[in-house]
C-alpha cells in the first residue's frame, strides 16, 4: 500500500502576504477608508464652490490660495487631513488588525495553524502598512486630480509667495506624502502594540489617536519650550519645508528622526508583548 505523500510543514510558508492582503482588502472596514480618502478632495472642492467670497483680509492663507491651482488645493487637503483624519486611517490598520481577530475568537486558530507567533505579526503589520501607504499616497492623488480638473495646472504658489512649477511641485507634494507615511510610523507602532495588548479594537484605535491629539496639544504650550521637540507630533507640518525653494530639511530629518525612534520603541515592545502573551480568544 503506497502511503500519501505529506508536504513538511514550513513555517514561512504560512499566512503569504498575498493571502492577509485579500483579507483586509476584502474587509469593509478597508473599503471605507478608501472610498472616504477618495471622497474627501471631493467634498473640499465642494465646499469651496458653496463658500460665499469674503472680504480682502490682506494677507495670504493657504484657505485663499487654495483654489488658485490644482496643487494648492492638494497642500490644503494634506494639511487639512494630516493631523487627524490621516492619524486615524493609521491607526485604524495597525490597531485593528490583531485586535480584531481576538474579538472574532479566531486569533488562536490562526496560531494553531500553526503560524508562529513573530510571523503572524510581521505579516499583519506588513499588509497594514502597505494600506497605510497607499491611502497617504491615495490622498495628494485624487486631490491633485480633483484640483487639476477644477482650478488647472497653474503653478504652486506659497503664503510666502514662492512659486514652483506644477511638475516639480507635483513632485514635492508627492514628497510630501511619503514624509507624512515615515512621520505616522509612530502611531502605526503605538496602534500595533495596543492591538496585542488588546481584544477590543475601537480600544487600540482609540488610544492611538488619543495619544495623537494629547501631544498636538502638549504642543501648543509654548511654555514648555525645548520640551516640546520631544512630542511625537511636534514635526507634523514639518513636510512643508518642501514648498520652500531652497527645500529646508533639518524639520523633516529630525521628525523622521523622531517618529522612527518612537517607532522602533514601540514595535519591540509590540513583538515582546506578542510573544509572551496568553491568546485565549
């Protein structure tokens, strides 16, 4: 009798990426993100041909440059969605992703597989990022096409009144995004340890963007001066140095500094978290 033939188990074989991608792009949750960072340039766009005209104020406001061109209009939807409503959409996957499977009680089977431990979280963790990314690029894209179709191709013009060509400028808006996703990483690391420590994921979303807001307002405090460099969120807006000419680097290099030591922190404690933890659900 000719026994079967068994495939040895191989635990990098387990959970491919290509598998948790089609999960989570599969879940409505996603869906919704995506269909809102597309919708967003759309309303913005909207409520700008529905604002009345107000009176000369004499200075410049990214609110009146925005209709001037298609990349000004992006530069006000980045800077209008960078400090909550991108700060979510990270939060979202990162926090939802592990939490979510022990609210559906299926975090242990997915162990039992058997997927070791540290993979199951680098693949989870891998995917959130990869849609994290693509929703921060996702944003200046619709928005530049929104703003292109409505207010042309003209050139970027700044409060300080530097003007950049729409191809270069297309670029540093770009830039810009890819900035915003090295910056977030802290809170994508922050969420990832709240979902292993966690089975309800409103909980690690939450407390990421908890965090997110208490340090903006930290930030504010003039009074704690040099302190406030520490804050997590202290180089929010530091991407738009590249609407500068000559661009200015030292905001941008000291906040990814800053996010990827917060991120590098956080994430060993997620995988340490993760190792030691009981999974009962």
């Amino acid at each position: 009798m000719t026994r079967p033939v068994t495939t040895p188990y191989r635990p990098e074989r387990t959970l491919p990426l290509r598998v948790e991608l089609e999960r989570q792009l599969r879940r409505r949750r996603t869906q919704v993100v995506f269909g809102l960072v597309v919708l967003l340039p759309v309303l913005l766009w909207v409520a700008f041909q529905l604002a009345p005209d107000g009176p000369p104020t004499g200075s410049l406001t990214l609110v009146d440059l925005a209709t001037r061109s298609g990349l000004n209009f992006t530069v006000f939807a980045m800077f209008a969605s960078s400090s909550f409503l991108l700060v979510v959409v990270v939060a979202l996957f990162f926090g939802d992703t592990v939490a979510a499977e022990a609210s559906w009680s299926s975090l242990r089977y997915l162990l039992a597989a058997p997927v070791p431990r540290a993979r199951l979280l680098r693949q989870k963790a891998v995917v959130a990022a990869l849609l994290s990314l693509a929703a921060l690029l996702l944003l200046p894209i619709v928005s530049l096409t929104v703003g292109t179709l409505a207010y042309g191709a003209g050139d970027m013009v700044s409060p300080t009144g530097v003007s950049l060509d729409y191809g270069p400028g297309a670029v540093r808006v770009l830039s810009g995004a890819l900035y915003l996703a090295v910056h977030l990483s802290w809170v994508a690391a922050l969420a990832l340890l709240l979902s292993v420590s966690t089975d309800a994921p409103l909980g690690a979303v939450g407390g990421a963007v908890m965090a997110s807001i208490v340090s903006q307002i930290l930030d504010q405090i003039t009074a704690l001066e040099g302190l406030r460099d520490y804050l997590p969120t202290h180089f929010d807006d530091a991407w738009s140095g590249l609407l500068g000419d000559p661009v200015d680097w030292g905001g941008m290099t000291r906040g990814a500094l800053s996010a990827s030591i917060y991120a590098l922190v956080l994430g060993a404690a997620a995988i340490w978290r993760f190792q030691h933890k009981d999974i009962t659900s």
